[in-house]
C-alpha cells in the first residue's frame, strides 16, 4: 500500500518588496537602464521565505 503525504509551499514576502520593485522600476524606465542582477537577487532572498509544511494526515485543502 503507498503512502501520501501531503505538502503545502508557504511563500511570503516582506511588505517592503513591492514598493522595492516598483520605484526600480519606476527609475529603470526613467533612466533606460536595466537593474543589476546580482543586488536584486540578493534584495530578494532577504524578502522572500518559503517553508515546506507537511499536512496532517487525513487534512484536506479547500
């Protein structure tokens, strides 16, 4: 008999990331450039938290 288990991805973000991207943006535009990579990388692995949570057996998403 195979056994399930269940996963469920929690992805959240500083509440800081948006206005970030959007004022880069914003200055992207204005100055025709593109953002380094590196420094948004970096910004975003400091915003970004993902945790994997095993669910309860028998527990149901809906």
């Amino acid at each position: 008999m195979a056994t399930q288990i269940t996963i469920r991805l929690e992805v959240r973000y500083a509440w800081w990331l948006m206005p970030y991207v959007y004022t880069l943006a914003f200055f992207c535009a204005l100055f025709a450039a593109e953002p380094n990579q590196e420094k948004l990388n970096r910004v975003l692995n400091r915003a970004v938290t993902v945790r994997a949570v095993r669910e309860k057996q028998g527990a149901r998403g809906g």
